[in-house]
C-alpha cells in the first residue's frame, strides 16, 4: 500500500485524486488546500485540511499547485527526509526544498475540470533523486498508467515547450477559426473531421511530411484572398507569421 497525501485543489489535483481513489494499493491519506475544498465527491471531510502543520505521515506528498508555489510550499512542510514530489512540466525537480527528498511525477496531458480523462492511456514522467525513490514513483505511476518514462529535468523541460505548440497553441488557433465561422455564421462542426484527421496524421505519420496548404504550395493568389478575409489585425498578423514559416522551413524542397 503507497500512501499519497496530496497538495492542492486545481485541476491536476482533482484528476489525481480521482485516479488514485480507484486504486487497490493507492491509499490518500489526506489532502491540503487553503480553502478546505473537496476534491472528489466521495471524499471525507475529515482527510482535508488548510493548516500544513497538521500533513501525517505518507509515502508521497504530491505538489500539484502551481509553478511559481512550489519552491515556497515545499519550504514550510512541517518535517525532514519525505519524498516530495511535484507535477509540473516546466519546473526543474532542485525547486524542491532540500530538506525532504525530492521527485517529480508528471502526467504529460491536459486536464479541464469537467472532461473525464483515461489516466491508463497518459504518459507519467517520472524523476528522483535516488533509485530507491524512483522505483516507488515506478509504482506508483504504473497503477495509473501503462506508459511510464523516467525523463530527467532538462527533458521534461523540451517535451514542456513541445507540449505547448501541439496543445495550447494549436487550441488557439482552433478558437481562431472556431471565431472566423462563428463571424460568418458558418457552422465550426464542419472543421471537425478536418481537426481529427490532422490530428491522426501527426500521430501516424511524421508531422513534418504531412504539411499541406496554401503556403507549402506558394498559392500567393489564395493567400492574399484568406488575408483579405481576416479584418481582425492579429489574425493577420499570426497568419502571415505561420504562412513565412511554413514557407521558410520548406522553401529547399519547392
């Protein structure tokens, strides 16, 4: 039995708790938030607490607050030489207090409040400081899911910065088109087999041999049109950026 006390209330709290809930040999023990929320609907009241002072005994405290609060509330456990770990993509596993021992476990996806995800199908990166630690984050992560990497700071670092171009970037522009139609009362549903199937190539294929459209081919006519089109000045503006890329990273082979 690992037993996990887990820090925080937002969205990877939430979705931890509700994967770790279902586990025979996964026991939480306690969670601490600030604001005394629950983080699941079957959670006793009496496992959370706001007063840091009061984290029992665990296996496993999970840091799953935000970036920039991880280095201050790790710095106020109330206690030495626990395996800390923290869940965040970007920070390096040393923003750690050093008076526990520290660890990151790190599901590699995006978490939104109401959608339900499939934790055995999520990549969990895991990284300790010592081969003991690491072998019981290998067990833990390994009862959620089925795909466990042991990635060190500096690569979860570049699969962070990846992670935000083929997730919260290209979210961002689905919203951009999901506005240009929402303008021309053009129904966005249309797009949508056209989103799953751009999303199957990149995963099928490499990415970089599945690039079509008009900048690829130089269609300067269709450009100048799609621009036209677009009267919002930052749309323009990312759209001339992207076409100038596309076009710069395919120039040798047109």
């Amino acid at each position: 039995m690992i037993r996990v006390v887990i820090l925080g209330a937002g969205n990877v709290a939430k979705h931890l708790y509700s994967a770790f809930f279902h586990q025979k040999h996964i026991e939480i023990i306690q969670c601490y938030n600030r604001k005394n929320l629950q983080l699941h609907p079957d959670q006793k009241k009496e496992t959370i607490i706001k007063d840091i002072r009061l984290l029992k005994d665990a296996d496993i405290y999970v840091l799953a607050v935000s970036d920039d609060a991880i280095e201050k509330v790790s710095s106020i456990f109330p206690f030495k030489n626990k395996l800390v770990v923290h869940t965040s993509g970007s920070s390096p596993m040393g923003i750690i207090n050093n008076k526990n021992k520290k660890g990151v476990f790190y599901p590699l996806q995006t978490f939104s409040k109401d959608k339900i995800v499939d934790f055995a199908t999520i990549p969990i990166c895991i990284e300790a400081e010592n081969q003991i630690d690491l072998e019981i984050l290998r067990k833990l992560a390994s009862s959620l899911s089925n795909k466990v990497y042991t990635i060190s700071s500096e690569q979860r670092s570049i699969l962070h910065v990846s992670a935000v171009f083929v997730n919260n970037f290209t979210n961002y522009l689905f919203s951009i088109g999901s506005d240009i139609c929402n303008e021309h009362r053009v129904p966005f549903e249309i797009l949508h087999p056209l989103i799953q199937e751009t999303a199957q190539k990149a995963i099928k294929m490499d990415p970089s041999n599945a690039q079509t459209g008009p900048a690829i081919r130089k269609d300067v006519n269709t450009i100048e049109r799609h621009l036209e089109i677009l009267t919002n000045t930052t749309q323009q503006n990312i759209y001339t950026t992207l076409t100038k890329a596309i076009q710069s990273k395919y120039g040798k082979e047109l």
